[in-house]
C-alpha cells in the first residue's frame, strides 16, 4: 500500500518524488523510511517533490526541507494542482513548475521584482484564492491577495500588496506586509480579529458590526487605520497599488452594485 | 456490500463526542444494522463507560493491531441490543502505539463484519485525530453553539478538507433554547454560517443525558428523552432517511413555571 503512495523517479534536473493521496503524516513517515533506507542512494541530492492537490502552507513546507535535510537532501521544488501550495513554496525559493507547462503557475515570487509602482508590488503579482480559509489556515503572498470565499475567525491572510475578499472577513488581515502603508483591505463583510496595514495595527477596527453589512474598504489615514464603506469613487480615491486591482475593484464594485 | 466508516470528531474537547458517538451507534443499531463503536481516544478510554459495556472487557484495540488476540475476541457485544457492539481503547497507553496504517486496516477487517463502523476520535488535532480520520468514508463534526468549539471545529474540517475526506456533516450539541432566545447563545443559523455545513442533527440540552451517560445507557434507548430523539434521528438521517428537524422547546420544569407566573 505505501510503496503505490510514494515513488521516486530520476529526471535532468534531479529526483522527483510524487506523493500520493492519503494521510500526510503518515506519508511523511513512510518518506523518512525510504530515505533512511537508501540514505547513499538519496545524500546530497536535491529532491523535489509532487503533491497533488494537497494544500500545503509554509510551514508544512518548511517542516518537509527540515525533515529531508536530515538526510542530506535539499528540497528544491514543489508541484501542486493547488495554488496555495505553489503560492506557498514560491514564498519560500522554491521551483513550482517541475514538469513543463502542465499547469497554471504563479509567476515566481521568490525574488523581489524591481518596484513596479509606489508600492513597489508589481502587477502581475496577483494571487487568486477560491476558498474559504478556515481556522488555522494562514495565506501568504507577496503579492496582491484575491479570496473569493470567506477568511473566518483564526484564519489569517498576510500580503505585500493589497487584500480584497469578496465574502467575510472576520480572520486577521495583513495587508502591505512589507511596510506598504498605502495597502488597503476590502470586503464584502469587513470585520476582521485583527486588522494590519504596513506598520500599523488595529484590534478590531470599527468596533462592533455596523448597522448595515455593507461591503467596506480599510485604509491608512493620518497615520491611523480607518475604515470606510467601500464603493467605486473612494477605491479610486485611495490611490490602488496597481491599475490591474483598480480595473479588478471597478469590475467587483460594479457587480455588487447588480447583485 | 462492506461496512461504512465514520468518525466523530470536534476539534475541541467536551463538546459531546463520546455521548454522540455512543448514542448514534445505539440509534443505528435500533434501525437494525450492525454496528461496532470503536473507541480510538488511547490512552483516555471513555466510550465503554457511556456504553455500560466496561466491565467485560478483556482485550482492547491495541492488543489487537499488536496481534495479542483476534479481533473477534476483543469486541465486545452489548447485552440488550445485539446488533451494537463496542472495540474499546487501551486505557494504558498512548496515541503512539497505533498508527493511521493500522487504524485502515482494522477498519478493513471490520467492514466485512459490519454496517457501520463509529469511529470515535480523540479531542486535538494531533496524531490519534488523524489516525481516527484516515478510515473514514464520512465524518461528523459535533460542536455546541459556543466560539471556542465553533472556531476549533472550523479548524478540524479544514484538516477534513484538506486530506479529501469531506464534505463533514455537523451535529450541534448542548442546544440551550431559552439562551438562544435570550441572545447569550449563538443560534444554529450562526454557526452553519461560519462553518458551511451540511447540518445533520441538532441536540437540545438535556440533563437525561448526564443522567443516562453516567449510568451508562444511552439516551438514544429512553423513549422519553428529547435529546435520545435527536439523537436517534441523527442515526437515520446518516443512514440515508429523510427526517425533519424537530422543533427544539424549552423543557419546563415546574419551578420554571412557577418563576415564569410570578414575574
């Protein structure tokens, strides 16, 4: 059963290892098994593996290049169906695209790109999420941060650019991670544990629920985050961080107008 | 046609798993199916308690998937409803001694024996929750309309999610109507809002129940019990029927009424 779970294959640019469907624990144990079992045949390696759809954040992927560093491989790469993986592993140096052009993928984000714009993020650096990000799920980006689906309570979404959540966001949201104080964090429900923009930090910003759930915009304002209801003509005004999210807001601004 | 697996799990600890595990294998077997709770809390055995089967056991889960005896000797078959029958934890060891490999392959040997296989899982999300989870072909999550149980049990089904065991159904425990009305309670609307859900039953506060669990008779088998009827209707529900929520009233009591005439 383990041996169809997990299996190596040689290629030109190194090992690949594809893992299968099942427990992932369990699939890490059974990989430090093979490891260990051909320690020679694996050392100073360079490894990269291939995880389905499984949805791996940084952390599991740094626990992955920690656990095959004991062995003396490095991990140099992650393929993933999934977005956030990918997302994820770029954040952390990591090849995303093993096999050639199969899938969709993410532009590298590994490197800083030369500022693109005020804020310095550039526009191709978009991640679109289509997902709610439950407890314990933490999304991270050095881009901008599309979720289309709700951030509930304990999840939490950190940026480098800007964050826009068409559902409720009532996570932690941090948005211009990197000190881009001129981020901003919109939502269709806005009422988040804990709201970050650049430097700055607000515990549940607006108080309590506001009288009427309207889609509302967070900013940095005389040094201080406020938020706003959140329609057309102020996204304009706050100055977006690139012209793809201003086309984005206008076109999600228009359709809830519709809706 | 082999047995189906499915795990009771919450996230949070206290929330009912035990009560709810035990009481929807009780609510399966009185529709006639055979059906084993397997008890995988290792180490904090709790299920042969509610059961009222503790005092006849011999060999636990562990002895089993450590080839100490078949598994045929360590079920043990309750008295009263011969179609429910309980393989119960090892009190004295830990999560460790079992891993998710060995949990299928039970699970494997009991679908040929049964209907249905409860498996009830450990508080946490640490290893014997993903041990309890890796059989499964459905899991329930149990949570009571509080913050703390709702955000861990929105952390469970992510896990659920992500190892492609959903979509989870849910059970609200511990449904206190008066507070609900009242506002101090979240409602049942607040919770599958958050959650997003499929509900599969909702359990009213019922003192039988600590009654029941602590003698060890379910109250699924108390005709008389409010929540022994949700929680029968659970077990239908999970069997394929088509059964309406009840309505959930506030249970009065005497004094409650006399309070209510005099204010």
């Amino acid at each position: 059963m383990t041996d169809r779970q997990i299996s190596v294959r040689g290629t030109a640019e190194g090992l690949i290892v594809d893992i299968g469907a099942g427990d992932w624990e369990g699939l890490l144990r059974e990989l430090d098994r093979r490891l260990s079992q051909s320690a020679s045949f694996f050392r100073s390696g360079r490894v990269a593996l291939r995880v389905g759809a499984r949805i791996l954040n940084r952390d599991e992927i740094e626990a992955l290049g920690r656990a095959l560093q004991k062995w003396d491989v490095s991990l140099w790469g992650i393929e993933s169906e999934s977005l956030e993986t990918r997302a994820a592993a770029a954040s952390l140096g990591l090849e995303t695209r093993l096999l050639g052009g199969r899938l969709f993928v993410l532009p590298p984000t590994a490197e800083p790109e030369p500022p693109a714009g005020p804020s310095g993020v550039s526009a191709s650096e978009g991640l679109a999420v289509r997902r709610t990000l439950r407890s314990g799920a933490s999304l991270v980006h050095r881009g901008h941060i599309l979720i289309i689906g709700d951030v509930n309570p304990g999840a939490e979404v950190i940026a480098g650019g800007d964050i826009v959540v068409w559902g409720k966001l009532r996570g932690l949201a941090h948005a211009g991670a990197e000190g881009d104080d001129a981020a901003l964090v919109c939502a269709l429900r806005l009422l988040p544990s804990q709201l970050r923009i650049g430097s700055h930090v607000s515990p549940q910003p607006g108080g309590a629920r506001p009288a009427r759930d309207v889609p509302r915009m967070a900013l940095v304002r005389d040094d201080a985050i406020v938020i706003e209801a959140w329609t057309d003509a102020q996204v304009l005004a706050g100055e977006p961080s690139s012209n793809l999210f201003q086309r984005l807001w206008r076109r999600l601004a228009g359709s809830s107008r519709n809706a | 046609m082999p047995g189906r697996v499915i795990t009771i799990t919450s996230g949070k600890g206290g929330v009912g798993k035990t009560t709810t595990t035990a009481n929807i294998a009780v609510g399966l077997a009185l529709l006639g199916q055979r059906v084993v709770a397997v008890d995988t809390d290792i180490g904090l055995r709790n299920l042969d308690l509610v059961l009222g089967l503790d005092n006849r056991i011999v060999y636990d889960l562990v002895d089993v998937v450590e080839g100490r005896c078949r598994l045929r000797q360590a079920i043990v078959k309750d008295r009263h409803l011969p179609e429910l029958a309980l393989l119960p934890a090892a009190q004295t060891r830990d999560k460790s001694a079992v891993t998710a490999a060995q949990m299928c392959a039970l699970c494997g040997e009991l679908r040929q024996e049964f209907d249905y296989i409860m498996l009830d899982s450990p508080a946490g999300i640490e290893s014997g929750f993903h041990n309890a989870l890796a059989p499964a072909d459905q899991v329930v999550i149990v949570t009571t309309p509080d913050v703390s149980a709702v955000r861990d049990a929105d952390r469970a089904i992510g896990f659920i999610e992500a190892n492609e065991k959903g979509p989870a159904r849910l059970v609200v425990n511990r449904i206190k109507p008066e507070m609900v009305r009242r506002g101090e309670m979240l409602t049942i609307e607040d919770v599958l809002e958050l959650l997003a859900i499929d509900l599969v039953g909702i359990v009213p506060e019922d003192e039988s129940v600590v009654v029941s669990t602590n003698r060890g008779s379910p109250a699924a088998l108390d005709r008389k019990s409010q929540a022994g009827q949700a929680f029968r209707n659970i077990a239908k529900r999970l069997h394929g029927e088509e059964v309406p929520f009840m309505a959930i009233k506030p249970s009065e009591t005497l004094l409650g009424r006399l309070v209510r005439l005099v204010r």
